[in-house]
C-alpha cells in the first residue's frame, strides 16, 4: 500500500491510498481520508503498515 499526500483546503490535508505507486484513472479513484496535519497521517500509515509516498 502507498499514500500520497495532498494539501486540501484551510491547512488541512488529504491522503490518498492506492495498492502500488500510481497516477491517472487508479489515483483518481483511490480512496481519501482528511487529516488536519503531516504528523497525524503520518501517524495512520505508520499504524496501518502503509509507506509515505511523497512526504
């Protein structure tokens, strides 16, 4: 599993979770889950065993 990190509105943050590095239609589709900072999706990969992409 791979997460990717995007910035979302009013400082806040999204973490998209696909099954292997990927971009297009399977990026698009890949389920986000909000965060309100870095450390706490950090906190949820390392957690659920999921490798921080691109932060």
């Amino acid at each position: 599993m791979i997460a990717y990190l995007e910035r979302a509105a009013r400082k806040t943050f999204n973490l998209r979770v696909c099954a292997r590095p990927c971009n297009g239609a399977e990026y698009t589709a890949a389920p986000t889950l909000p965060f309100s900072n870095k450390a706490e999706a950090r906190a949820y990969c390392a957690a659920k065993g999921i490798k921080p992409w691109n932060f």
